[in-house]
C-alpha cells in the first residue's frame, strides 16, 4: 500500500527524476491498477487509460483538465490543479493522491505519480505519468 501520503496531499520537486522512480517503487502492482496517461500542454487534452476514465465518470478516454479535476473530492481539488500548474512552470517531478467520488457515492483513492516535460527539441511540451487505484477500488473513509 502506498504510504507517502493521504487523500488531498501532494508534492512537487523541480526536474527531480529521483524523486519520481521513488515515489513509482511506492506502488506494489499486485495491489493497485495502473494506467499511464498524459497531457499535450499546447492543446490541454489528456489522454487516460480506459480504468481510470471509467473510474473517473469520463465516459471518453480523451478530456480537459476541468473533466478530470471534478470527479475528486471538492476540498482535494485546489491541491490538484495547484500542482499541476506548478508543473506547467516547470519540468517538474509530482505526485498527489485524492479521492474519487463519481460515478458511484462509493469513494475510491486515485494516486498519480507524474512529471512535466518542457522546452523539449521537438517542441512537445507535456505532463505524463501513471494514475494508480487500489484493485478493489473502494477506500475506507473516515
């Protein structure tokens, strides 16, 4: 189980890839689903997998940031979109964890480990990682 942190909490280091293979090992495949995606920062389209869209209540795996961000809990949101913003500053190493709510009242602990990617030769600038959940899906809320 990923002990790093709790639902609504993150962390962001600048361009520290050790950082990011760090948190990665914090995942045990055999107990989370793990699905990559990624952002192209000229369009602001990201890319799911089809678990985590399904998980999510996006009903396509291609969506905007607004999409994304309103299936977690309202209070985690603030964290997440301050993160991420932070990543489109700066090729940055990040991860959060928050709590999903949609499509079922049951609630369900959504963890990303990503990294942004800017000034790149080819022009692409991007965020990418995995988006990880516990198989069973469910989390125990207090």
């Amino acid at each position: 189980m990923l002990r790093f942190m709790t639902p609504g909490c993150g962390a962001i280091r600048p361009g520290h890839l050790g950082a990011h293979h760090n948190w990665m090992r914090g995942l045990d495949e055999g107990t989370y689903i793990m699905e990559a995606w990624r952002c192209d920062l000229a369009t602001g389209i990201f890319q799911l997998g089809q678990q985590t869209a399904a998980l999510l209540g996006i009903s396509a795996p291609s969506c905007g940031i607004i999409d994304l961000v309103r299936a977690y809990d309202r209070k985690e949101r603030p964290t997440v979109l301050n993160i991420l913003e932070q990543a489109t500053a700066s090729s940055s190493s990040f991860c959060f964890t928050a709590t999903v709510r949609a499509p079922t009242s049951q609630a369900a602990q959504l963890f990303c480990v990503g990294r942004s990617v800017l000034d790149t030769p080819s022009g692409e600038d991007l965020l990418q990682g995995i988006f990880a959940f516990p198989r069973e899906r469910v989390m125990l809320c207090a």
